[in-house]
C-alpha cells in the first residue's frame, strides 16, 4: 500500500500573508519543499524550530473525486 500524501497549504500559516501555495506529495518532499519556500518566499531561516513547525502543518491529502 502506498504511503498517505501529504499536504502543506500557506493559506494556514497565520503569517503567510496572501501566499495561496500549497504543496504536496511525500513527507520529506514536502517539508523540504516547504523549507525552500519559506525562505526564499518568506525569509525564514532553516532551522529545526522551522522545520518542526513545518512538520506540524502537515495533513494528509483528501482524496480526489474522479472527473
């Protein structure tokens, strides 16, 4: 069975003013995505305080209606 998507959407960071990205796939792609984002959009520095809070954003995908 393959592993649950992941999803993190800037839209639930309180400080991620009118950010609409939302990224997902795999947990580590994520968050390492994430961690890009964050600082070259946001000015973050990576740190693990960062990528804790990252992590904590996570949620998993909800599953796509068939079209």
């Amino acid at each position: 069975m393959a592993d649950t998507r992941k999803v993190i959407d800037c839209r639930d960071h309180p400080t991620a003013g009118t950010c609409t990205l939302a990224m997902s796939g795999s947990e580590e792609e994520v968050i390492e995505l994430a961690v890009l984002h964050a600082t070259t959009a946001h000015g973050y520095e990576d740190t693990s305080e960062l990528r804790q809070q990252l992590r904590s954003m996570l949620k998993n995908e909800t599953a796509r209606s068939a079209a």
